[in-house]
C-alpha cells in the first residue's frame, strides 16, 4: 500500500510535466524565434515529429519559460514547509494517517488544477503550494513506518520496494498524460487531473482499511511473522523521549546524509520535471512520444532500485563489509554515474537516440543512491528515523525550487542547446560534489545520539505481544 502511494503521488507530480507541454501555447512561441537560436536542435525540426498546437486538445495558456517554472517549483515551497514538522507529528499521530492524509490532500487538491488553471497563475500557484504542504507530511511518515515493520536484514529491500512507486509512478504517469493530451477525452490534459486526482481518493480507502501502525497493531499478523520481525529489527523504547536536536544538527554524517540527498533530489527533479521540455523544446518529440520516452529512464531506476537494494542486503548479511562502506559503495555508483552520463549527454549534440539512451543509464546508476544515502537514516537511528528524513528532505527539496527557477533563467533567452549545456553542466557539478562529501563522511553506524532513549528503563504494554512472550509460545 506504501508502494501504491508513492506511486500516486509521483503520477501526480510528473503528469504536470507532461501536461504543461499541452496547456502552453508554442504558437507565439516558433512566430517570435524562426532562428535556430529558439529552435533547438534545427536538423531535428521538421521530421514529422513534433506537434503543432492544434494536435494538442485542452485550453492554452501563454506561459513564458520562467512562468512555467515559478508553475512548476511552487509545488516545493509547500513541500519543505512540512517535512521537518511530518517528522515530528509521526510520534503524536502515527506513521499510518500521516502519511495517508498527506496522499488524499495531494490528490483531492490536484482535482482542482483545471479549475484553477482558467483563474490564472496565481491560482494554480497556491493550488501546487498546497498540495505541497499535504505531501511533504508523507515521505518522513513511511520512514518511520519502515523502522517500525522492516527486519534489519530486509530494510533496504522493503524501503526500495516501496520507493519504486516513484519510478513506477513515473512510468505509468508519463505515457498516460502524453496520451491524455492529445484526446478529447474529457476536454484533452484536463482529464490527466481528474484521472490521477480520483485514482489517490481511491487508495486512501483501501489505506484506511487495510494499514495498521505496527506489527503489534494488526490483527491478522501471525505470531511467527510478528516473533520475526520483533527479533530481527532495532528495539524501539515505548516510553518518549526529547529529540536531541542539538547533537542531531552538530552530526557530521547527518550532514553528510543531507548533502547526498539535496545533490540526488537536484538533478532526480531536474530530470522529473524539466526533461519534457526539453524532449520538446530541443530534441522535437511530439507529445505522445515525450510522454513515453520521459517514462523509459524510470524503468531503468527501478529494475536497478530492485537490485541493488538485493545485493546491499545480501552484503550486509554476509557480514563481509560494515554497513558504512556498503552504504558509500551504493551512494558513490548512485550519485557519480550520473554526472558521468549529463557529461555524456553535453558531448552528444543533438544524437537523439544517444541522449536518451544516456538518460536511462543515469537513471539506472542512480537507482544505488536508495540503498545508500535514502536508508541511512534507519540505520544511524531507528527511533528518529523519521525526524532525520524530515530534516534532511527539508534541505534536499528546496533543488525542486531551485531547478526549474534556474532552467528557466538559462533558457529566457532561447531554447538552445548551448543554454541546455549549462544546465547539465550545472547538475554534474551537483551531483559530484554530493557523492564526494557522503563518500568522506557518512556513517551508517547507529549513533551515540540515536541511543539516547535507552537510558530510560523498558515499559512493557501487558496487551501487546513481546518477544519473550512470544519465544514461550513458540516452544509450546
């Protein structure tokens, strides 16, 4: 259910990508830049591939590239806002309706991006903001949820299981909006909202019903799962206990956890949110194909993700390398992969075939990153697990602002490939510098602060199952 939410919520966040390409008007647009200057890749025009505005079935919009920007980074202004406090509420609300509420505010608000559209950018501005605030509640939550139901030995695989909603979201959300607008179903682009807005609505019944906080919550776990899992993952205390801000923020490898995961989340939503522009804007793909061909890269992440969480567990099992340097070995072929591929891409010019083919290799490599830097918060501290992921993917989404404000100054004075070149140039630079800074001071080991809570003594709850217990039943 974790794994379908996330999914939801990345439908929700690439569609608008795709969707913006139709609800803009290029007409303008090719009459103000007949040059080269503002066409792109010039030797691709024209092969029958791109599409005129009148292929595109919805209302247009005359958005300029840094309207379209300020559209699309609005979303993370609500996002940072609440990861830090998500990771606080999980103790006062629970994991289960924190993250659930923030998938259904997300997608009944993302219902009303039609409406909002035909107000005016201001509208939709506050609408993405919002939505933002729902969403930013539900990646800290699912952290914590992990580090109540997850075994040691199968954290990185049940976290990347569920993270592979983001690039199943992707693939699924991509070709469905490219489709979407070029029909009149439901008056073209507009029915990408209603589809996927009605879609989280859905789940979040099934979430309500079929969700419980913990293993000792559920009713219908078996006592052998329950034994399992109370055995094989870290002891969590039931008293509370005050979060050590102080030693959290003064923690060398949480800065190190925060570096990775800002230099990750700056080029992941660079490719997220800007490649169907520039699919479009330079390399001249129709709608259809933009939609299918920005889904491809996150097939790749996600066969990748499956993997290499598989064999980070099977290391870490084997006990033949800490943690740490299993951890660094993901997060170095995640992060460095990357940069080498955005180079590769700088050096291809205008080979179509070359440059996407690049792409789904920068995406596969990246996929390591979720079983380095995205699982270390679990392991430094199980018990603040969710509070780090706040923290962390505060400073990590702010790159969802930065990008699409900095793409659409470097692109103001045309859409060119030299101007494109920058910005790759640009989310090398990031993501080398990111993995370097994890590779030299990250630590995977559980930390002096993240066991403060196990100087108060153990309250035992006479109702809930313990291993003790459970271990006697077992043998009878």
């Amino acid at each position: 259910m974790a794994f379908f939410g996330c999914l939801v919520m990345y439908c929700t966040r690439v569609s608008l990508s795709i969707a913006i390409v139709a609800m803009v008007n290029t007409s303008k647009e090719i009459q103000l830049g007949e040059s080269q200057q503002s066409l792109g890749c010039f030797n691709l025009r024209g092969n029958g591939t791109h599409n005129s505005d009148t292929e595109l079935k919805g209302v247009k919009y005359n958005w300029d590239t840094k309207t379209q920007g300020i559209i699309l980074s609005s979303f993370y202004y609500g996002y940072v806002m609440t990861q830090l406090p998500g990771g606080v509420l999980c103790d006062k609300f629970g994991a289960k309706w924190l993250f659930g509420g923030g998938v259904l505010v997300t997608t009944v608000l993302y219902l009303l991006i039609p409406v909002a559209a035909n107000w005016g950018v201001m509208a939709i501005t506050m609408i993405r903001i919002l939505e933002g605030l729902g969403e930013g509640l539900a990646f800290p939550a699912i952290t914590q949820a992990i580090s109540n139901w997850s075994p040691r030995f199968e954290r990185s695989r049940i976290s990347s299981i569920i993270c592979c909603g983001v690039p199943i979201g992707n693939i699924i959300g991509s070709p469905i909006s490219g489709f979407l607008s070029s029909t009149d179903f439901i008056g073209g682009w507009p029915s990408i909202f209603y589809l996927f807005g009605s879609f989280g609505c859905a789940w979040f019944l099934l979430w309500c019903i079929l969700v419980y906080e913990s293993p000792e919550d559920h009713p219908r776990i078996s006592k052998e799962e329950l034994l399992y899992i109370q055995q094989n993952k870290d002891e969590k205390l039931q008293t509370k206990a005050p979060i050590p801000w102080k030693r959290i923020f003064s923690s060398i490898p949480v800065w190190a956890v925060i570096v990775a995961h800002f230099g990750n989340n700056y080029g992941f939503l660079m490719f997220l949110t800007l490649m169907p522009t520039y699919f479009k804007t330079i390399l001249h793909f129709d709608i259809k194909t933009n939609g299918l061909l920005s889904a491809i890269p996150y097939v790749a992440l996600a066969v990748s993700m499956a993997l290499a969480s598989y064999i980070a567990d099977r290391l870490r099992k084997c006990n033949k390398l800490s943690i740490s340097t299993i951890r660094k070995g993901a997060n170095s072929i995640g992060l460095f992969g990357p940069a080498v591929c955005c180079l590769g891409i700088i050096a291809s010019s205008c080979q179509r075939e070359l440059i996407v083919g690049l792409l789904c290799l920068a995406m596969f490599l990246n996929g390591f990153a979720f079983s380095g830097f995205n699982v270390t918060h679990v392991d430094m501290s199980a018990d603040f697990s969710g509070v780090l992921f706040g923290i962390t993917n505060s400073v990590a989404n702010t790159a969802g602002i930065l990008t699409p404000m900095i793409v659409g100054f470097l692109t103001a004075s045309g859409e060119t490939v030299e101007n494109w070149n920058t910005v790759f140039y640009i989310t090398a630079a990031v993501y080398l510098i990111s993995a370097l800074f994890y590779a030299l001071f990250a630590s995977a080991e559980v930390q002096p602060w993240g066991l403060a809570k196990r100087d108060t003594p153990k309250v035992l709850t006479p109702d809930k199952p313990h291993i003790v217990d459970s271990i006697k039943l077992m043998r009878k």
